[in-house]
C-alpha cells in the first residue's frame, strides 16, 4: 500500500512509534470542560461540553469521561449550581440513626432549588439522583455554566468537642474575595438558623467560615481549586456524626429550614453587597478523605455505537490484511488503533498543523469494504482528528489505517 499521506514523515513516525510502544494510548485523565461552553442536558444528567467538533459534541459523562454525544437539550448558563456532595458508593458520614449524608445532602438539595426557583433564579444540581460523581465532573458541570454562585452541600464528620452551638463550618476559595463573601452568607444564614435549635452540638477550631489548604495559597478541596474563577463555597452545616445532631436532620421541618437559610444566603450573595460574618483564618490541613476522584465510577450506555465504514482498493486491502497479522489485531481494531494514534499525537503537539503543507483526505472508495463499531468514547477521537483536518470519519478511520500499515512497515 502505497502511503497516501506524504505529510506523516519518518520522524513522525517514530515519535508515534515511541509513544505506542508505552501503551499510553486512553489513559490520559479526561481534563473536564474549563470553558464556559454550556451543558447538555438529559434526564436530570448534565453532560458540560468540552469540545464543538464537525462530528458531533465532545461532553464528560457523570464518571468524567469524554464521549461524542447527540442527545439532549443545551444549557448555555443558569444563575446557581447546587452540588449535592457525594453519592452511589461514597456515603459521606453516616448518623448513628442509620441517616446517610450522601442522601441528606441530596434531601436539603432538591429543597433549596425549589426555594430558588420560587424566586426566579434559574438553578442546575450536579446530580438529582444517588449518583457517583468525581469532584472533576461536579466542578465541571460549574464551570461549563458559568454560574453567580456555585455551593456544595455537605454534613459533617468527625468532631467530638462539645459545643453550646453549632459547629456550622463554611470553605471558601484561598484567594476569590467573592467566594469569601458567599461563604460569610452562608455560615451567618445556617448558623442562625440551627442555633434557633438547642441539641448537644459538637465542633471543632474551624467552626466559622475559612479556606483549608494543602499548602500556602493552594485550596485542598477540588471543589474550590478548579472553580477559580466562579464564587464557590463548601457548606457543612452540621455534624451528621453526632447522634443528637443526625436525630435533628431526620425532621423535615429542620431539613426545610436549612435549605431556607442556603437559600436566603445565596438571594443576599446575588442582590446585596452584604459581607457576610463569621470569618477565621485560613488553615494548613492536607489530609483528605480520599473520595471523590474517578476511580471504580461506571458510566451507565448514553450514547449509541457509530459504525464507519472504509472501502480500500485491492492492494490497499492487502496491505492492511496483512500489517494487522503483524501486529497481532484483527483489521477493525488495527483501524481504529490508527485513530487513537493520530488522537494522542495531536494531544502531545497540539501545535502541530496542516499550514505549511495541505493533507488531502485519503479516497475511501474501493472494492473492499471494513465497518468499525466505535463506541461514543473511542468516537472522540475520530471526532478530533476530523476536526483538525476536517475530514469525515471515514477520512479519518482510512488516514488512522494507512498510518499504522506506514509503521507496521518500519523496521
Ligand atoms: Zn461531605
């Protein structure tokens, strides 16, 4: 088979060699979406756009996966973006009474949204249901919509210290004065509206609003640190761990009036310049619990399979036939290895292009013909090389096949 593409010079050739041969090929994390580019939206789940390709949309998944996605309805921005913390096996603390904070966050979640809605603001949560959802894709979802306030509800762990009153913690990014100011609202909102309660509180130093670091200026919480730009803030409005306190959060009335309070401090952060109180030192405390990254998370099937289909010529055909033998794949999966290769060398050199010298997309008629099934997490790098040479995807299956019958040929 003759190398259609004259462009794909040796060196190239071998930098792809290199790269293959440490089988990095579809580990690179997914970054999630950093620009505010909007959200699609099915069935209460938010997919945040990464990517616009000729191809379709680049979106992450619940689990912060990228997947070509065609479904849904688009979301450009809304005025709040409420996380429920944790969900599906990340419980968050547990009450003695059986009560999960995984679930109670969601509870007190889906209240002040429907308090914030009365009110004319329009709100995204994260998650509607018992979802398991690393922090990379909550903060995602943030920042794909550009929100004024961006809270995280939480219920506490861990403290023993009695208290005479709450033990109300409220997180704020290190170095986002607005981040600091929803975070005042929010500790002088829930304090007072559980300090009306009187019940064996515990708390800790930290009772009150501040930014905990892992170093000087770097904010421990993921949650924080990759929404630089956004007001953000972690409510822990109480100690779920304390048997008193987790017997308080089984009573409706307290769950409503927590949501009231987040609510009310999320109304004065957007129509006030109020400076909130309650404010203490920011703290060095790296030690994390560990949760919230992507590991064990399975995506359930939002997507369909695409199937492409490549004609070769005769030769063309045999030539493929056989570089597959060699590498020991069978010729779809030697096609669609081809793509991934072309993908990742595009993520290593971002800057490399077509200016100084034109490809011309690879003829995909033939007498021979090969189908691929990809799924709509392989399709993204079929969408990206067709995006950056502006090739259909049978262009870009044909161009990832003649590349790897080029290397197979190597040695
Ligand atoms: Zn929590």
């Amino acid at each position: 088979m003759r190398f259609s593409s004259k462009r794909i010079t040796r060196s190239f050739a071998v930098t792809i060699s290199i790269v293959l041969s440490v089988s990095v090929i579809n580990t690179l994390p997914a970054t999630g979406s950093t620009a505010s580019m909007g959200a699609m939206l099915e069935n209460g789940i938010l997919f945040p756009i990464v990517e616009q390709t000729n191809l379709g949309k680049i979106v992450t998944t619940p689990c912060n996966t990228e997947i070509v996605y065609n479904g849904g309805e688009f979301l450009e921005s809304v005025d709040v973006v409420i996380d429920p913390g944790h969900g599906g096996p990340e419980t968050g603390s547990v009450g003695a009474n059986g009560l999960v904070e995984r679930d109670l966050n969601l509870i007190v979640a889906l209240l002040v949204e429907e308090e914030l809605l009365s009110l004319g603001y329009s709100v995204a949560l994260t998650r509607r249901t018992d979802l398991h959802m690393p922090i990379r894709q909550r903060t995602a979802i943030a920042n794909a919509l550009s929100p004024k306030a961006f809270v995280s509800i939480h219920h506490n762990g861990g403290a023993v210290r009695r208290s005479d009153v709450p033990g109300t913690e409220i997180f704020h990014h290190v170095s986002n004065p607005e981040s600091k100011r929803l975070a005042g609202l929010l500790f002088e909102e829930i304090f007072e509206a559980f300090n009306n309660y009187w019940v064996p509180w515990v708390s800790t130093v930290h009772n009150g609003a501040s930014s905990r670091l892992s170093e000087p200026g770097r904010d421990a919480y993921g949650i924080l640190r990759n929404t630089p730009e956004i007001p953000s803030a972690i409510a822990e409005a109480i100690y779920l761990s304390n048997p008193p306190e987790a017997e308080l959060m089984t009573l409706p009335e307290v769950q409503q009036n927590e949501a009231n309070a987040i609510t009310r401090a999320i109304h004065r952060f957007i129509s006030t310049s109020d400076p909130g109180s309650g404010f203490k030192p920011s703290f060095i405390d790296g030690v994390m619990t560990g949760t919230g990254s992507a590991r064990g998370c399975v995506d359930s099937e939002h997507e369909q399979d695409l199937e492409v289909t490549v004609a070769y010529a005769n030769d063309e055909f045999a030539s493929l036939t056989a570089a597959a033998r060699k590498a020991g794949m069978s010729v779809e999966e030697f096609q669609m290895f081809g793509v991934h290769a072309l993908d990742l060398f595009l993520k290593l050199d971002p800057e490399s292009d077509s200016s100084q010298e034109e490809i011309t997309a690879p003829a995909v008629t033939g007498s021979n013909v090969s189908t691929v099934s990809w799924s709509a997490e392989s399709q993204v790098a079929l969408a990206r090389v067709g995006e950056k040479y502006g090739f259909t995807s049978s262009e870009v299956q044909k161009m990832g096949a003649t590349l790897m019958v080029f290397l197979t040929s190597l040695d």
